[in-house]
C-alpha cells in the first residue's frame, strides 16, 4: 500500500529543467530564512559572549541545513504544479 502511494505522489512530480523559473512561494520562503539569519545575528550583537556564540553558531547551521534542503527540494520538484503546491 505505501509502494502504491509513493508511485501515486511520485507520477504527479515533475523534475525541474534549465528553463524553470523561480516561483513567489520559493521567493518567500528564502525571506523567511533570510529573516531568521537577521534575528540571530541581531540576538549575537545585545549579548556578546562565549555561550551566546555557541548557542548563535548552533541556530545558523541549523537554519543552513534547512535551507539548503529547501534548496534541494525546490531544484527537483517544481512547486508550482503537481501535488508539491496546494490549491
């Protein structure tokens, strides 16, 4: 049953090309991670400290893994067709 449903989800994905253009939902997501590396820096800047720089260095590689598997995802599923975006 899980096989049938991955083949399902996998026949409606489409790989992205060269030709494929950045979409507003892809735009807005890199402003959130944008945004989040801002306030972390801004945090590290009011409380300058051995703690506060392992605890900002943790969060940023956090938010870089996210990112970059955004990244990845966004360069193999198109997300403005098939079941990646929502109506």
């Amino acid at each position: 049953m899980l096989r049938a449903l991955l083949t399902s989800v996998q026949s409606h994905l489409h790989p992205t090309d060269d030709t494929h253009r950045v979409t507003s939902l892809e735009l807005l997501f890199e402003l959130v991670f944008v945004y989040a590396i801002t306030n972390v820096t801004a945090l590290m800047e009011h409380h300058v400290g051995g703690r506060t720089t392992l605890e900002a260095v943790i969060v940023l590689a956090v938010i870089w893994f996210g990112w970059c598997s955004y990244t990845w995802l966004g360069n193999q599923a198109k997300a403005d067709e098939g079941l990646v975006r929502w109506p």
